[in-house]
C-alpha cells in the first residue's frame, strides 16, 4: 500500500447516480484507485484489492450499490469461528470495523459502509456471510 494515499474510500451518496458521474467523482475525489464498472448479475473475483472500486449498475447504467474501497462480503467465513472471521475480515479490509452480534439480537437497520457485522451462534460459529453494511 505503498503508493496508496486513503482519501476518500466510500461514496455512499453515488448510489442512484449515473455511473459517469459516480466515476468522475471517485477518481476525482480518490486519483489513487482503479474503478471498475460491474453489471449487476455479473460475476467478479472475490480477491482483495485495495485500490479498486467496482460501481455496480443496472441496465440503465444507475449506480446500484454503495461504491467502496476494498472487499466487501466473505462467504468463505460462513461457519468459521468469530475470532477467525474478525482476523479475517480486518486484515483483508482494514476499513472496516467488525462488531460480534449474537443471533437473535436486535440491532440497528441503518448502513454504514464501515461496519461488518459478524453473526454467530452460543459456539462462536459464523452464521451468515459477513458482508459491509
């Protein structure tokens, strides 16, 4: 990461936008990463990357997704245990902050394109793909 200088790493208010201005903003705002325009229903890599920003459209070219920096989901957790999947998860994006939530707890249904949740069960074991939000 030498090279990388983490100004801007989410642009929560480009989704809606059209995926131009959503490139034109983020390079503007971040000339440091690699954006990436992704068809919804398309399938990409899942390795990480921390210069690239993939803006998901629809067929009307309308950002669909939150733009962010960095790896976003980790279904290769699902059924690990917490402290593998925190580990895990912080290292691969270190833009993020994990937080533990027992299943069954109730949590606030805000997104905040800084947080992972990880949801476990009384062992510890993941019980859904940790993902952004």
């Amino acid at each position: 990461m030498s090279r990388l200088k983490v100004r801007v790493h989410a642009w929560p208010e480009l989704l809606g936008a059209q995926a131009r201005v959503a490139i034109a903003s983020i390079e503007a705002q971040n000339p440091y990463v690699d954006t990436q325009v992704v068809l919804e229903g398309t399938i990409v890599t899942g390795e990480f990357s921390c210069t690239r920003v993939r803006v998901w459209i629809d067929r009307n070219r309308t950002v669909t997704r939150v733009p962010i920096i960095g790896k976003s989901s980790w279904p290769e957790l699902l059924g690990a245990q917490a402290r593998v999947a925190i580990a895990t998860i912080e290292t691969e994006n270190p833009y993020v902050d994990t937080q533990v939530v027992l299943e069954g707890t109730i949590v606030t249904g805000e997104f905040s394109c800084t947080r992972v949740r990880v949801w476990i069960d009384r062992n510890r074991t993941v019980t859904r793909v940790p993902i952004i939000g």
